[in-house]
C-alpha cells in the first residue's frame, strides 16, 4: 500500500512539472508587435484616432510601434521599411494618398508580414498586397451629405442653389469617394450647381483660406458650402461672418467627422449637417491583427457604423462624442 501511494506520489509530481513547464513556454512567447504608420496631425479626427488606436492597443495587450508620418507620404514608406526590418508580426497604415505603395507593399509581403489598410485606400492593379481594409464607407458618406441637401432644398423652398465644394487630400480616398457620393447623390436634381471646387487639404488653415477665395470671387451667390472634413470647416465659419453673413442660415454648412467641437457649432446653428466619419477604428484593428498573427480569415472590407447629425432633429441630445 506505501508503495503505491509513492508512485500515484511521483506520477501526480511529475504531472504537475511537466504542466508547469508548459505553461511557462507558453507565456513566454512573445505577444503581437503591431507596426502603425499614422498619416499626420492634421485634424481632431486624426488625433482621436491616433488615441484611439493607442488605447486599443493597450487594452489587448499588443505591443504598438507607432509611426507618425506628418503628412508625408515618404515617411510612411520609410516607416513601413523600418517595421519590416523588425520583423514586426502585422503592419497597418493609413495611406496618405492612394497611389506609389505597390514597391513597398511588395516588400512585406516578401518578407512574410500581413498588412492592413487602416482608415483610407490604396489604388493598385496587384492581388494580394494587403489583407483587408478597416474603414468608413467615404461614398455612402458624400452620398448622405448629398440627401440632406435635397432635403434642406426642399424644406426651404428653394428652386436653385450654388454650391461650394471645398475638399480634402487630393487623391486621398476620403477625398475620391466623398467627392463622387455628393456628385451622385445630386447629379439628378436641376436645382444643384457646384460652382466650384477646391483643394483644402483637410486642414483648418486651408478651409479659411479657400473660404475667403470663394467670398471674393462669388460673393453673396454662394448657397451652399459642402466641406469634406469639420476642420476646413472650423476655418471656413469665421471667414464667412467676417464677410457678414450668417453661417447656417445665409449659407448651408455640410461638414463630415462629427468631431466634438464642430458638433457644438452644429448646435450654436452654425453648421446644418455633419456626416459623422467615426475615427474609433483601434478595436476593429486590434482584433484584426491577431487573428491575422493566427492565421485566421478576415472580412477584405469593414465598414464601421456612422449616422448623420442635422438641424433636422433635437441637437441638444447628441451624446458627447469623445473626440
Ligand atoms: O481619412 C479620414 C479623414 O482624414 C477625416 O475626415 C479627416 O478629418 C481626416 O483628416
């Protein structure tokens, strides 16, 4: 009897170390090193999803190498080379434009490492370059803009407007597919004419700039501003009271972000509707990447869910947006 307890004694031990040996291989692996080349600066949006992409890393235990490129499409290219030179599990990039990352892509997938579009497109004739975009839905976005301004037409009455189009990032996804959305959705109505429209680089500086372009050359004919970011808008508002009219009511303002501070200019009046563009992509990147280091199937396409906030309905209940 003594002798078979001290074996079920030695088999019970031996089991224990064994599973202890185990489980320390197993955490010692190393986690997921994600590398993240961030377009820029350039907006409260982009802010918001440079924190948000942080914080997600954070919260699932994925070591984040985090890139800025401020607005430079070489940097983002370098950034890219210096994550496959560390053998970085997963690279993620928003591409700052669509086009010139085919040589660097090739590269990656060379050296074996997935990547993911984060926020914006590229444009390429090559298969099999990225794994799968996270994104909003820039098309649908412009094509919302558009509605809302039949419907504020109609609303008012009205039996012609000119339209003023001030855009983001030539040849920047955002830019391309809002652009075509707005053009679609109003292409059918005789009551809409853009008179024109005008590279404002996303940027607060280049909608004030643009803005006071536009009052000089057309003046009190303006109808309508469609500006395809918050932040050319925040610069276009003060520019147009300056010129003494009153934004909101002696023009339309159709923004596109929802970030917190064009949200309260929305509520002051000043803005008729912002297309939200959410930036709290991290989650979805997160989740995406380590089932790419698994060796897991993803969706090629992942929209988030965004909705359009107006002078339509109750803007003393939009929630805080957190951005
Ligand atoms: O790509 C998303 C766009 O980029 C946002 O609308 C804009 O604010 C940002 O800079």
């Amino acid at each position: 009897m003594k002798r078979f307890s001290l074996i079920i004694f030695i088999a019970f031990t031996v089991a224990f170390l064994t599973s202890c040996g185990k489980e320390n291989t197993e955490s010692d692996e190393p986690g997921l090193l994600l590398g993240f080349s961030q377009i820029g600066s350039e907006s409260a949006w982009r802010i918001g999803n440079t924190l948000d992409i942080e914080t997600a890393a954070e919260q699932s235990g994925i070591n984040l190498m985090f890139e800025n490129a401020n607005q430079k499409q070489e940097n983002q290219i370098a950034a890219i080379r210096k994550f496959i030179a560390y053998k970085v599990d997963v690279i993620a990039f928003s591409p700052i434009v669509e086009d010139g990352w085919d040589n660097v892509l090739e590269e990656a997938k060379d050296a074996g490492i997935p990547v993911i579009l984060v926020d914006r497109d590229i444009s390429t004739d090559k298969t099999d370059l990225t794994s799968c975009l996270i994104g909003a839905d820039f098309y649908r976005e412009g094509y919302m803009a558009g509605e809302y301004l039949i419907r504020k037409v109609d609303s008012l009455g009205l039996d012609h407007v000119n339209i003023a189009e001030i855009t983001g990032t030539v040849n920047s996804t955002p830019m391309r597919q809002r652009q075509a959305g707005f053009m679609d959705a109003i292409a059918g109505d005789p009551r809409m004419t853009v008179i024109e429209s005008i590279d404002g680089d996303f940027l607060k500086s280049r909608g004030a700039e643009n803005m006071r372009h536009l009052l000089e050359t057309y003046g009190d004919t303006i109808d309508v501003i469609f500006s395809h970011n918050d932040e050319m808008t925040l610069g276009a508002i003060p520019e147009i009271e300056n010129a003494g009219f009153v934004p909101g009511k002696d023009m339309i303002i159709i923004s596109i972000d929802g970030g917190q501070e064009a949200i309260d200019v929305l509520k002051a009046g000043k803005i008729n509707c912002i297309v939200e563009c959410t930036p709290k992509l991290g989650k979805l990147l997160m989740d995406t990447a380590a089932k790419l280091k698994a060796g897991e199937p993803v969706l090629s396409v992942i929209h988030p869910e965004e909705q359009v906030f107006s002078d339509e309905q109750d803007t003393s209940q939009i929630a805080p947006r957190g951005y």
